[in-house]
C-alpha cells in the first residue's frame, strides 16, 4: 500500500510536466475576444485539471494575437477521392487501411504547400520547414471519410478535413516546437512507413496468401501497424483540443494493433490521470515502464518504487 501510495504522489508529479506534452503554463487568452459562431471550434481559453490538490492551468496557443480576420473567415478545406486497387492480400478492412494512408499523405502535401504559399507574414513567422510541417500536420488536423465505395477488385476512397487557419498555423507551430513531441510524431510516421513499404512489396508478390501463410501473416501484422500509426495521430490531435476521452480511446485502438509502443501507454496514463483514473494511469505507466519506455523507467527509479509485473 505504502509503495502503491509513493507511485500515485509521483504520477502527479510527473504529470505536471508530461501531461500533455504540447500543452504550456500560460495566461495569454484573457484579452481575447471570441467570435461565438466558432467558440466550439477554438482553442479552449484555458484548461484547467484538477487531482487531489494538484491544479494545472495551461492555455494551448501562444498566439493570442492572431489577426481577427483570420480567426472568424479563412477555412481551409481539402476533399480528395482516392481509387485504391485491392490486392489479393486484402480484404475490406486492410484496403480502407491503407487507402486511408494513401489519402492522408496526398492532403497533407496539399495542406502544407497552400499554407506556405501565403504571403502573410503571421503564417510564415509560424510555419516550420516543409518536411517538419508535414510530419505533424496529421496530428493538427483530423481527416473524415466522407464515402467508401466498392467497384469490381477496386476501393474509391473519399476524405475530407476542414479547419480555420488560425488553428491549423497555431497547432502545427506547437506540435514542431516540442522535441518530445516531434520525436514520438517521427517514430510514428516512421511505423507508418515502413508498414507501407512492407505492404507494397507484398502486394509485389506473385504467391497467393493460402499459398504462403507467412506472406500473410506479415502482410495483416503490416496493416495493424500502420492502423495504430494513425491512431497515434488522431490520440495526438485529441489531447492538443482538450478531448481526453478521444484521445484514450484512440490510444487503446493503437496498442490493441501494436501493443509494444510504449509511448501510447504512457500518454495514455498520462490521459487517465486528468480525469481522475488513478488505477489505470498506474497501469499504464508500469506497463511502459516494463516495455522498456525510459521516461517511465527513469520516473520509477527517482522514487525508489521497484517494477514487478507478473
């Protein structure tokens, strides 16, 4: 009990400065003036967390003064059809999967390049170099299908996001602005890509999956890496708009597909300790602890609590 008492004091340390790991102590929004057709859709003023005594109040934009014009008219939309030929490896979920991936990256290019073709000086003061606005753009913004439609061995894939740019700016200079961040967003972009490239090269192949079971069997671990690479993302795009129970929910999905990514556990005890689930934020902490996860290694062993999971 007194051991299980120590790690949960500590949790809390921790959290204040893991949790979430784009969030900044701030008081900037007091002087803002928000416009109500879109208050559902900013920033949040501020967020406040409350456990035990423990109160943490974050405001989750450093750029207050972004130009009115900006923060009430300019939307951004982008809506791409997709035509993704089914492998005789696939069947509809893998193809969606990775239709969805294909997508993804052709709006993200999209994005980024109209983003930097604006003259404003606010928005290229903001934006990072291309190669970094395209790795965390997918956690800024949050890609919808719009249509799934079934043809003869093909999937016509329809997606859409939409967005004002006085958030999409904000949310991709924040995201590339944290070294954590940038290097959890790289690791997962990199299991997104070589997942793909996996699948591409199976796909290549002449053998038919009741001919190979092993072929298979590499081609279905491929698509689950790929899934929780892009639940990654949407867990990431949920915490940076306050909406914890989201972002858990997309956490779990990426453990249920690659359950040895110790930064989805992490984060998401990080999640469960702001809503008050203390036993959970516990769980999680240790389980990426013993996945080898170092910060959480390094915040057990500052606090003497010895790691047994049976």
């Amino acid at each position: 009990m007194k051991r299980q008492l120590l790690l949960l004091l500590g949790l809390l340390a921790w959290a204040a400065i893991a949790l979430p790991p784009l969030e900044i102590v701030a008081d900037e929004w007091q002087d803002r003036t928000i416009d109500p057709r879109t208050k559902e859709q900013q920033f949040p003023e501020s967020l406040h967390t409350t456990v035990g005594n423990w109160t943490r109040s974050v405001s989750l934009t450093p750029y207050p003064n972004f130009p009115s014009d900006m923060q009430k008219t300019i939307e951004l939309e982008v809506t791409k059809e997709w035509t993704y030929h089914l492998s005789k490896f696939d069947d509809r979920s893998t193809s969606i999967a990775v239709a969805n991936e294909l997508v993804k990256r052709e709006i993200t290019d999209d994005i980024v390049d109209t983003l930097r073709s604006k003259q404003e000086t606010y928005i290229r003061n903001l934006m990072p170099d291309p190669g970094t606005a395209k790795l965390v753009l997918p956690s800024a913004i949050l890609i919808k299908h719009v249509t799934v439609e079934w043809g003869e061995g093909k999937l016509i894939l329809t997606a859409k996001t939409t967005g004002l740019l006085h958030q999409i700016v904000p949310a991709i200079a924040k995201l590339s602005g944290n070294k954590d961040t940038i290097r959890e967003i790289r690791n997962a972009r990199n299991m997104a890509d070589s997942a793909l490239n996996e699948i591409l090269q199976i796909q290549g192949k002449t053998a038919r999956p009741a001919e190979n079971t092993t072929l298979n069997r590499r081609y279905i671990e491929a698509v689950n890496r790929l899934i929780a690479a892009d639940q990654l993302e949407k867990a990431r795009y949920h915490s940076i708009w306050d909406k914890p129970e989201l972002a858990i929910d997309a956490y779990t999905q990426a453990i249920e597909k690659a359950p040895r990514v110790t930064a989805a556990y992490r984060n998401r005890g990080a999640l469960y300790l702001s809503i008050g689930e203390k036993n959970n934020a516990i769980k999680d902490i240790a389980a990426a602890a013993h996945l080898g996860d170092k910060r959480a290694q390094d915040f057990l062993a500052s606090r003497g609590i010895e790691l047994h999971i049976n």
